[in-house]
C-alpha cells in the first residue's frame, strides 16, 4: 500500500479456520502480530508516515489454510508543528507504540497555572513534564485512565512526554496544553 499522508491504520485479519498472523514492513517500520484482534485474529494498529508499505498475511508458524478476511482502515492524523513545539490552546492526536515515549517542546512567556492533559481510550496515559528546574509526573490525575499536570510554571522552555504507564501499552491519545 502507498500513503500519501500520515494516517493512524487500523489492518484486520479474520479467520475461523487457522490462527491469522499479520506483518507490516516499510519506510523502517517492521511489526507484526498474532492474536491482537479478538481470539486467533490479527490486529495491527499503527502510526504510519508517507510512503510505501508491505502487508503480509499467512497462518502463524506458517501452519494453517483456509479462508480469511483482511480489512484496513486509516485514518488521517494531526501532524506536529515542523518546529516540533506542542502549541497552548491547540489539541494534538497521536499514537503511542508499546514502550514509546513521545516528546513534546513548548516555551511560555507568562507565569501561570497552566494544564496539561493526555486523554486515552486505548491506554492508561502517564505524563511527565520537565523544565525550569520543575520535574512533575502523574498517572491517573485526569478522568478514569487520563493523565494530567495542573501547576504554576514561570516563563521558558518546558519538555512534556507522554507515554503508557506500563511499556506494554500503545494506542491513540489526545494531548493538550492550556492556560487556566
């Protein structure tokens, strides 16, 4: 499959015959999956950039034949600012890969309560944010799973990494920063 933009993709393979097993390559992405969809089925879901991308789909220990079912769905993502900040006021949707620790920068001008929130279906969020001589983290401060910083911070550069609580986790999430 060829992308022209980035996309959140969602590859299904369905069997009632053998155990499905799913590989994804391309563009450095190399993954795969057995029993990630519900029982013996397939599931990858990932965050892909722009390019060129391999789907395989075989029985898993190469064993098995008999009818499957392969679905793919994708959905387009919020890119990042080239700059790479994480703007006040303006959510960012991502995916987050198992054991991933995503990096935001943002700079304040102003003192100020400011929040910070990483919301999540897919996965018990966990947020840290460091900066001005400030370490601050919180797991569960949000609503159910969510994470969230509330503090005062002084004027400068901030660094805030979302990630899951365990490293087994990834998923979607919604990452915000906002002026109280």
């Amino acid at each position: 499959m060829i992308l022209e933009a980035p996309v959140f993709v969602t590859i299904d393979m369905l069997s009632d015959d053998f155990d499905a097993f799913l590989e994804l390559h391309g563009e450095g992405v190399s993954t795969s999956d057995d029993d990630g969809g519900e029982g013996l089925n397939a599931r990858i879901r990932y965050n892909l950039g722009p390019g060129s991308y391999t789907v395989i789909a075989r029985g898993h220990a190469f064993s098995g034949s008999g009818l499957f079912e392969l679905k793919a769905t994708a959905v387009e993502l919020d890119e990042l600012p080239d700059d790479g900040q994480l703007p006040i006021g303006q959510p960012i949707e991502a995916w987050l890969e198992a054991g991933a620790r995503d990096a935001y920068t943002f700079r304040l001008d102003e003192a100020g309560i400011y929040r910070l929130d990483m919301m999540s279906s897919d996965l018990d969020a966990f947020l840290e944010l460091e900066g001005e001589g400030l370490f601050l983290s919180d797991d569960d401060g949000g609503n159910n799973l969510d994470a969230r910083i509330e503090a005062h911070l002084e004027p400068g550069e901030y660094r805030a990494i979302a990630r899951g609580f365990n490293n087994r986790d990834s998923g979607a999430y919604v990452l915000s920063l906002s002026a109280e």
